[in-house]
C-alpha cells in the first residue's frame, strides 16, 4: 500500500513538472535559436529552462554573470509566475488523493516528492554563473505543493478567505494606480524601452516578464499608498515623505516610481486601519460573544499578518547587482505596520465593546 501511493505521489508529481517544465523549455530553446550562438551545444537553453521552472516557484539565484565578474543575486521574482506551477498541480493532485483517501497524506507525499524533484533539478541545472541555491528549494517548493491541493471553500474558512479577499481588493485597486502612474509616465516608460531594444522576440519575452512582475508592482505600490514606502537599491527610500532615489535601472515597470515626495499620502496609515476593520467585519457582526469573537479575530488577524508578511517578503528582493541588493518592500517593516493597524483595530472594536458590556452588566 505504501509503495503505491509513493508511486503514484511521485508519478503526479513529475507531471506536475512536465507541465510547465515542457512549455519553458520550447520558450528556451526557440529564444535560443532565434537570438543566434556560435555552438551547437544546447545545454545552456536546457538548463535556463529549468532556471524558469526553479523562477516560477520564486526560487533564488547566486549569479556571477556581470561583465566585472562581480557576484550578484537574483531573489526578486515574479510572483505571477507561481499561476503556472500552481495550475500543474491542482490539475496533477486528484488522482494522489484517490490512491490515498486521507487527504492530509495525500498532500504530504505529494508535496514531498514534487519537492525533491525540484531539488534534483536545482541541483543539476547549476553552473558558474548561474546558481539556484538549491538548499532553499524545499522551502519554497514544499509550502507551494503543499498549500496548492487546498480546498480554501470550506466553511470553517470563511473568514480567512474574507480577509484574503480584502486584501486581494486592495492590491487591485494598487495595480489600477500602478497603471495609471504608467499611463503619466509615458515618455519615461517609451524611454526606457527605447534603452533595452530587445527586439521582437526578446521584446516579446520581455514584456511576458514585465507582466509576470505586475503582482509585485502592486504591492509595492500598496505599500506606498498605505504610507509604508519602498526601497529602490542601497541608501534609497521613497515614501510620502522621503524621496532618495540615485537613478532608475532600465526596466519598463520601474516608470510608474512617483517623482517626488507626496505628503499627503501620510494618511494612508488610515487606509492600512480600514482593510484590517474590512477584514474582520463579518467577524464582528457575526459573533456577539466576547470569547468567539475574540478567538476568531485575533485568529484572523494573525494569519492575516503571515500572509502579508510572506507577501511582502517574496515582493521584494536583490535584482541582479549589489547596488539593488534591496528592491521593494521591507517585509518586516510591513509586518510591523500591519501588526500595529491589526492591534488599534482590534482594540477598537473587539476588546473596548468588550470592556464596556462587561461594566454594563455589572452595573
């Protein structure tokens, strides 16, 4: 019994791979053949179709590819990337779980073969100049496979998936001011593309990636609405009331950057308060008990605050050189500013009504 459901975990799993592994490979080998080499060898296209697979799944990279030889990083990835893999394994799971009919099984032998094969390929896609750090593999792999096989409808997460909805609210409406910030910019996002020339093929590719990359965008664009603000390589910070900034890489998306300071945009801060009280809502008006509503708020809440705190982590990061070591986001200054938005709501609206019935029936 248990060499059948390891066979068919991992027989899913490496169809979960071949499912997008597949279509990054063609991707690779045809911008390959389309840009020109002087060899044959088509190694190099092979393992940079694996490099798109490990990139989908946010997994980062040493590099050492810079003219000066200088060594880099690559860990900000685009986090709409993660549909594809994500797809491959909804469309993949079923059967493990019809071989192995106590789902929390199911979803561990799962996740565990569809990470090791991940690993493997980390490991053996690996060359001088181009690193996936292989060790880091299973922490991304394993909670994406894992989480991934999730029926998020059931009733006793309802609340939860109410929260997350707010936040995927508000990260929309942060995507549709990132727009309209590109929209403003026009000359400067024409420039900057002018700059890369990529040609059609490439410029193909490459607006596929700027696409890929809108979901971080937002978010960093979220946070600078909410009054948090972001960062843009070493000794930068642009927010309501800072603006440092040394120079703009030459990267389409980075055109909607404001150009200067906003202070007004101090009261966002008020807006990050607000999608917690959203959050919470239907908590507050379902549960008149103090003990319930407790319970499922703070339950909330905290895992409201992880989601963020992850969000916010996978967001941000080093982008190709030293000079962008820090790209995005803070996540723990995120974190900081929604646990502290979290507690005044929560105060608020759970513990000070609360407090005050308790006098009333005492009185």
């Amino acid at each position: 019994m248990f060499g059948r459901i390891l066979a068919v975990s991992i027989q899913q799993a490496a169809r979960s791979v071949a499912l997008t592994l597949f279509p990054a490979s063609f991707i690779s080998l045809f911008a390959w053949a389309t840009a020109g080499s002087q060899s044959g060898n088509t190694t190099d296209p092979i393992r940079a179709s694996v490099w798109i697979w490990l990139g989908a799944h946010l997994i980062p990279f040493h590099l050492n590819i810079a003219a000066s030889h200088l060594p880099g990083a690559l860990t900000l990835l685009p986090m709409g990337a993660l549909i594809f893999p994500i797809w491959a394994i909804r469309k993949s799971f079923p059967k493990v779980k019809d071989a192995l009919p106590k789902i929390e099984g199911a979803r561990f032998f799962f996740a565990l073969a569809y990470t090791l094969i991940a690993t493997i390929l980390a490991l053996i896609s690996t060359s001088s100049g181009i690193k996936p750090i292989w060790y880091l593999v299973p922490l991304f792999t394993f909670p994406i496979s894992y989480i991934a096989t999730y029926d998020f409808k059931a009733a006793e997460n309802r609340y939860l998936r109410f929260a997350f909805h707010t936040l995927i609210f508000f990260w929309g409406a942060a995507a549709i001011a990132l727009g309209l910030s590109l929209a403003a910019h026009w000359s400067v996002l024409h420039d900057l593309g002018v700059v890369i020339a990529p040609g059609i093929i490439g410029g193909l590719l490459f607006l596929i990636i700027q696409i890929l990359y809108i979901p971080n965008a937002a978010f960093v664009g979220l946070a600078y609405l909410l009054a948090i603000g972001f960062k843009l390589g070493s000794g930068t910070s642009v927010s309501a009331t800072t603006f440092a900034v040394h120079g703009i890489p030459a990267i389409p998306i980075f055109a909607a950057l404001p150009t200067g300071k906003h202070p007004l945009l101090q009261i966002g801060f008020i807006g990050l308060a607000l999608l917690v009280l959203i959050m919470i809502l239907p908590i507050i008006r379902e549960n008149s008990l103090f003990k319930s509503r407790q319970f499922f708020a703070l339950r909330t809440t905290l895992l409201a605050l992880i989601i963020v705190t992850v969000l916010a982590y996978l967001s941000s990061g080093e982008l190709l050189t030293s000079a962008l070591h820090n790209v995005g986001v803070t996540w723990w200054r995120v974190s900081a500013y929604f646990a502290a938005a979290s507690a005044g709501v929560l105060i608020l609206t759970v513990y000070i009504p609360g407090l005050i019935k308790r006098v009333r029936a005492r009185g």
